[in-house]
C-alpha cells in the first residue's frame, strides 16, 4: 500500500491511539480530525535545571479560544470571518506530538465555531492538512450516490471475483455519470451534481426515443426542439 500512498486520510472516529499509533509505527502518516473536546498541550523546548528528574516539556494545556502565538502562527485569514492556525502540539490521547490546523469559524470578532486537523508528520504544511482532509469528504458522496442510485449493496453474489465485479460496476457508473454531466456543461455554468437528475433526464430520454421511433416524430424540427427539451428534463431538481 505504501507504493500508493502513505498518508491515510480518516475522520474524526479514527483519531484514537490504538488506530492512529498502529499506521504509524508500520511507517504511514495519517490525517484525520480531532473531536471537539480534545485535549491538547503546548510542547516546550526542555531546559536543563541541575535537579533530579527529566527536564519538563509540557507547557500546559492549550485554550483553543486564547491561544498562544508563540507557539502558533497564522497562515490564513479570509475576511475575518475564517481564522487559520498553524502548530506543533502533544495530543494527549494518542500521547504523541503532532502538526496541527485549527480552522475557527468566526462571527463578530467570537470564534462560533472551531475545528482541529491534525497529521502525525511533523513536517507537513497544515494547510495541506486542512484541505487533504476537506477533499477525503467527497468520497463520501460517491459510496452515497452508488448505494441509492446504482445498487452498490444490492449483489447477492458470494463469489469474491464478482463481488468486486459489481462494486467496481456501481462505482464506475457513477464516475461516469459525472464525467457526462460536467463535460457537457461549460464550467462556468457548473451547478451542483445530482446522480437523481441524471438517472431521470436518461429515463426520459428513454422514453422519449421510443415517442420518436413509434409515431415517426423528428425531434430535430425547429417546432419540437423546445418541447422535447421540456420534456427531458421534466422531473428535474431545476426543472
């Protein structure tokens, strides 16, 4: 797997340390999200005092709403309603030190809402974090559109080789649908993707082809054009 990639993009269930710490010590990186009560502690440089003991490194606990720009920079803000920080910190559940990007929310100058992303690479940008794990999202919509439009948990085989068969079928279609749709729509006119539309404007179509075949229609007439159009996308989320 690690020919592929080494970073493991996951959400916030997974940020837990016998999960993340296990990837991590088989040589990946992960990134994932941390759940809004996390806690979380500033790393500080150990200074040797002469006394017995390991010097201390824990700088206290991090106040997400104050935090410390010593130990934090901020790398993005986009017309003081988002706030980006960038920083090092020791996750205390996964007892680790990890790259962290604290993305706040904000409305009349008060943080309304506040997000941690984090990867176990210390070195990574924390931009790359946040937008790595923004990006992971979409996969969800595609499991979601393949499991209500085309079938993705409907085989009833048991056979391995046609089990993956029928994923990658349900999977591919959606793919496709959206490669149709977008190329056939000039990107400045791009809307929001809906796998329904498509199944509806291809089953009109459908139909509409049989119209045509059966009572000798031309649906090319300049008299038809806007009636055939109606009836295509009838149904339609924009119709």
């Amino acid at each position: 797997m690690q020919k592929i990639s080494k970073t493991v993009v996951v959400d916030a269930y997974f940020a837990k340390a016998p999960f993340v710490n296990s990837l991590t010590s088989e040589g990946f990186d992960v990134i994932c999200r941390f759940r809004d009560d996390v806690r979380l502690q500033y790393v500080i440089e150990p200074l040797k005092t002469g006394k017995r003991g390991r010097p201390k490194t824990n700088g206290g606990a991090i106040d997400l709403n104050n935090l410390d720009m010593n130990h934090f920079t901020l790398i993005e803000q986009d017309d003081e309603n988002v706030q980006v920080f960038s920083g090092t910190v020791k996750a205390v559940a996964l007892k680790k030190l990890v790259k962290v990007c604290i993305v706040k929310n904000l409305e009349n100058q008060k943080a309304k809402d506040i997000k941690i992303f984090f990867s176990t690479k210390l070195d990574e940008d924390a931009m790359n974090v946040w937008n790595t794990f923004r990006h992971r999202f979409q996969i969800e919509f595609l499991y979601r559109d393949a499991k209500q439009h085309t079938g993705l948990n409907n085989c009833q085989a048991r056979d391995e080789n046609k089990l993956h068969f029928h994923f990658n079928a349900s999977l591919t279609a959606i793919n496709l649908a959206k490669v149709v749709h977008w190329f056939s729509i000039p990107k400045e006119q791009h809307q929001l993707f809906s796998m329904r539309d498509i199944k509806v404007v291809n089953h009109n179509a459908l139909l509409l082809e049989r119209f045509f075949t059966l009572y000798g229609i031309n649906p090319n007439l300049l008299k038809n054009k806007k009636n055939v159009n109606e009836l295509l996308y009838y149904g339609t989320s924009a119709a």
